[in-house]
C-alpha cells in the first residue's frame, strides 16, 4: 500500500524548494538573524586559523567551518573566549560562523563513561563505540554540548553547529548498520509487544530477527528512534535561538540509521539539516551531487548539500570549476582545508597558495553572477584532471644497520600496497638494484603513485611516478653496502611490487604502519634476540572487509587464529626455539578482502616480508 504520509511529506517539501531562491549574492550570505540565506562557500579550518579570515572575505567566501574538537557539554571560560572571538572575527568579514564538534572524538569516553557499547550483526561487542540508541547518551553527547555552544555565544551572531560523525575514538569511523546491544533488542521487542521474551545471545539476535521477518523493522525502528532524539536535540537548540543550523559529516552514509534518523530530525522545511558530505573531496563534480539529494528526498529529509572539495587534491587551474559546479547544483561548497595556508606541510598544496586563492575567487565571482542571474551560463566546464602528486621526500626516513636474516632465499608472492609503505632491502656494494612497480587502481581514486628510492645513509637516489599506463622501473646501482629504502606513496589507489632483484621487508613499526589491501600472501615477522612475548597489532575497516588470521611459528605450530573485525592487538607467548612467526589473512565468506593494517607493537623487528628471504635482523 502506499505511504500516504510520506507521498504527502514529498510534495510538500518539493514546493518549498520551488519557492527557493537559491542563489544569492555575498551580501547576502547571513541574513540579518543570523540565519543562512545563500549558497554556502565556506572553508574547513582549526582554531589558530583566525588569521585566514580576513583573506577568504575578500575572495568571496562566507563561511567558517571550525573544528573544536575538545568542546564538552559544559565550556569553560577560555572556550567560552575562543568562540566569540571567533563569531566576531566572521562577523567583521562578513562570513558565516559555523563551529564543528565532535559525535564521538577521541577523549569522549572520558567525560561520557557509562556508555552502553555497540553490537554488530554478528553480536560482537566494540568497547570503545557507543551505542547511539541511549536517551541519556544523546542528551549528553549531542544535546547537552550544541545547547551550550550556543548558550556560549548568546548574543553573538552563530549561523549553524556542526557534528562531525566521524568517531575518532571508536572502533570504527562510521556506524555499519543497526545495533544489537540488550538494550535495543529489548526496547524493539517491548514495542513488538514482546516484552515477555527472552534476549537471544548476541550472535543470535540478527537471525533471530531475520528469522522472524522483523530484520527491516528493527532498522527502521532505530531510525526513528534517533529520529525523535535528534528532534528533541534540535528543540532544545532552537529555544536558545531558533535561527541556528545544525550541520552534519558524513550525513550521506544513508546506510546507517543514525544517519538516516539525524537526517530527518534536524531538518526542517524552513531550516534543513546541512550534509557536509566528503564524496566529494577527490572527485569534484560528478553526478553523484544529484544522486544524494535524491536519496535524501527519498528518505524524507529536508537536506541541504554541502559539498566539500579537498583543494591539495586538484591542480590549481581545475579547482574553481569543481568548486563552482558543486555549488551551483547544491547549497553550496566547503574545502578542506584552510589549515594549509597557514600550515604548508599539513595536506601541502601542489602549486603555489596564490594560485588556489586566485580560484577560489574565481568560483566565488562566476557564483555572484549565478546569484544576480539564476540564467547565468558560466563559461567554465568540469574537465578530466589527473591528481597532482607532491612529491616525496626523505624527511622522517629511518635508517637501519642490519642483515639479511636469510641471504640464499628467495621473495615470496608480491602484496599489494596501498597509501604509504617503506620498503627495506639489504643490496651491496656494486650491485645493481632494479625493482618494477604496477598501479593498481581502487574504485574512481584519480592519486597517481610515487616512489623514492633512499641509500643508507639517507640521500635520495631516484624518484619518479607510478601510473596506471604502465609499471615504473627503480633503477640504481649501489655505491655503499647496507639496508636501501623504497618509499612509496600511492594516495588511495595502490601498487604491487611486480619484480626486484632484492627481496625485501614492509616496514610495520616504529610508529609506521604497513597497509596492504586486496592480496596478501603469507607474511613473515622476525621475533627480536630473547624475545617471546610479542603483540601485532592488526585492523580493517569494519565488519564488510572482516579476515580469518592465523599465524604459525617456523616449525608449524599454530599460535593464533581468530576473526578479525576491529583493531587487535594480538598479544603471544611464542614457544621456546622459534625464530619468526608468519601470519596468513583469508576473507570471510560474507566479507571482501580489501585494506588490512599490520604494525609491530613489541617482542618482533619492524618488518614484514613474504618469505624468511626478505627479514633483516642484527648481525650475529
């Protein structure tokens, strides 16, 4: 049968849409409430970036996107301070202040420890993410702190709040569906008319409730549950000052029903809810602008898009057509982030900083003539860009003074490695060094790869890309004995080491973290001289990407196997005798294998190889 209701619902929020005037000029950016009134151009940035201010009016921005990540439930006096120096500062430049904190950071449980802790599908417990279903949960993480945040600035002009969802202190950054935890089971089956019945154990309550027919009604029961809480947290802040938006990160992963409930309890028809989605960070302009606003229709929220650009990701000369086009077919564009204007070295920029403020005002002026002529037809167009790189450099590079644990071996099968890796291999003196590196491409990522090639000493010997067109070649021949280095850099695509001349190891410690993703062939570690207490800490992205790890000593005792669905810390007593362990990852059945991360905690050397060929070790 049809939803009466929610056809009713659509209709009504697609007339106010036709009544919007969408456009609007600088000016008119912040009503005289305070309300937003136009088209977002704003600018993600952190608390000692006030100096921007000035600089980001003048090219036509008007708004302050800022990350206070330590704000509580209650502000203290320098907080207090800190924001309102803030709103005047956005004030007197005519921008937009809009604060961001935090759904769950990383000191949360500090302030908030008697949280009940989520459960997955498959009824496992995560200890550091907290089941949002709790009332008193949300009255303390969300209402209470957009309340005093607000209360903080009264009589300063604040234009909206924002609440990053993306928990830094959680097991993982998004929530992946519904959560099984007593608590919700049970208010779901009190609701059912069930309250009599007893509480499977946590493995059983997703099938229990499949069995039963009740899989997509226990979703859409949390959904508005969290609805009506996000209503109440919208009321509580609108009794302060009824103007105020509320903001939110990673709005768009409708496959949650947190998200889907904080979408249509924030939103009104007259003030929605604003999606800061970062889909858009490397893409740019796609059609998927469109498709999320659709869906967000489709669910019943009155959302307003923000897209947002990470700027370091585009060539100057093609940023001010994405950051026009993304606004122009929403309520406006973010970029992340300011920071590196007054920061270089934090997400550094690939030309010059004049330039991207020169396209910054680009947009900002081709946007003013949208807003003064909804006809306007812009000249420029979103064209094809390939992401530039920054280069490699050799700074934070670790040298080591070792040997190779197996001389005569040979490498095993090649990983695949994505983002940034540091390779290792002992090669001596006159001998040649050839390796040769594959791209390989994840999803619609446009990061193109990069190595560099360090001798012992830490001088830099060859550098150069990795494309999808075709392997690139490391070529050098070594003018000293010693343990060479390949770093490589391959952004969010990956590469596959496809032949070397010199076995080598992946570096997993020493505050260095090996990521691998898609293959992974047996994996061997090195345990320290006298060592047999060792941890390995291991992660994945969440239950979608969940491995079956096991790992043997070299004799083939197996010491270890367990599934993985969260960050471990593999903690071993290793039998006496044994020289390395290696581990082995497989998928599970319901599970792809794509990004594992491997670091060496203690008792193990910081490497990591794919045979006994590739360790290094003290020489004896």
């Amino acid at each position: 049968m049809m939803n009466t209701k929610a056809v009713i619902t659509s209709v009504v929020w697609l007339l106010a849409l036709a009544f919007i005037v969408v456009g609007a000029s600088r000016s008119e950016s912040v009503g005289a409430s305070g309300k937003l009134a136009a088209r977002l151009r704003g600018g993600y940035m952190g608390p000692s970036d006030i100096e921007l201010l000035p600089q980001m009016g003048q090219v036509g921005m008007n708004a302050a996107i800022v990350k206070f990540g330590g704000i509580e439930n209650t502000i203290d006096d320098s907080t207090r301070e800190m924001l309102r120096n803030w709103a005047g500062a956005c004030r007197e430049n005519g921008l937009a202040f809009m604060p961001v904190v935090n759904f769950w950071g990383g000191h949360e449980e500090k302030w908030i420890p008697d949280y009940a802790r989520y459960v997955d599908s498959h009824g496992i417990e995560y200890p550091n993410t907290p089941c949002p279903n709790s009332r008193a949960f949300w009255q303390k993480c969300i209402t209470e702190r957009i309340v005093a945040t607000a209360q903080a600035l009264s009589g300063d002009r604040l234009n909206a709040i924002c609440i990053d969802n993306e928990m830094y202190g959680a097991d993982f950054t998004i929530y992946p569906g519904p959560c099984y935890c007593a608590e919700c089971y049970k208010r779901f089956m009190v609701a059912q008319g069930h309250g009599d019945a007893a509480i499977p154990e946590p493995a059983q309550r997703a099938k229990a409730l499949a069995d039963a027919g009740l899989e997509q009604a226990y979703s859409d029961f949390q959904v508005s549950r969290i609805e009506q809480m996000a209503a109440a947290s919208r009321r509580a802040l609108h009794a302060v000052n009824r103007d105020i938006s509320i903001g939110v990160l990673h709005l768009d992963y409708l496959s949650s029903p947190l998200n889907r409930g904080m979408a249509r309890g924030f939103g009104l028809l007259r003030l929605p809810v604003l999606c800061l989605t970062e889909h858009t960070y490397s893409t740019g302009y796609t059609e998927y602008v469109a498709e999320v606003q659709r869906e967000f229709r489709e669910v019943g929220a009155s959302v307003d898009l923000l897209c947002g650009v990470w700027q370091s990701r585009f060539p100057p000369q093609n940023l001010a057509e994405n950051l026009y086009y993304c606004a122009k077919n929403s309520q406006g564009y973010w970029i992340y982030t300011m920071q590196t204007f007054t920061a270089p070295d934090y997400s550094p920029l690939p030309a010059k900083p004049a330039e991207f403020w020169a396209a910054i005002k680009q947009a900002d002026d081709e946007l003013d003539k949208l807003a003064a002529d909804p006809n306007y037809q812009s000249r420029l167009a979103v064209r094809t860009f390939e992401a530039p790189v920054i280069p490699l450099t050799s700074h934070g590079f670790k040298p080591f003074d070792l040997v190779p644990y197996a001389p005569d071996g040979k490498p095993g099968d090649n990983p695949r490695l994505r983002n940034r890796n540091t390779l290792y291999f002992y090669v001596r003196e006159g001998d040649d060094i050839a390796l040769e590196l594959a791209f390989r491409q994840v999803g619609n990522y446009r990061d193109v790869g990069q190595f560099l090639l360090v001798s012992p000493e830490g001088s830099e010997i060859a550098h150069g890309l990795i494309r999808k067109d075709k392997p690139a070649t490391v070529s050098a021949m070594a003018e000293a004995s010693g343990v060479y280095g390949l770093l490589l850099n391959t952004g969010s695509n990956a590469c596959e080491i496809v032949s070397t001349s010199h076995p080598y190891a992946v570096c997993v410690g020493n505050g260095i973290q090996g990521r691998f993703i898609t293959k992974l062939p047996p994996l061997y570690c090195l345990l320290e001289e006298g060592s047999r207490d060792v941890v390995l800490g291991i992660k994945v992205e969440g239950i979608g990407e969940a491995i079956r790890a096991s790992i043997r000593t070299d004799s083939g005792k197996q010491v270890y196997e367990n599934e993985i669905v969260r960050p471990e810390h593999i903690n071993l007593s290793i039998p006496k005798g044994t020289e390395y362990i290696v581990l082995t990852c497989e998928k599970l059945p319901d599970s792809v294998l794509e990004d594992v991360y491997l670091n060496v905690e203690s008792g193990l050397y910081p490497f990591i190889a794919t045979s006994p060929a590739g360790l290094l070790h003290k020489a004896q």
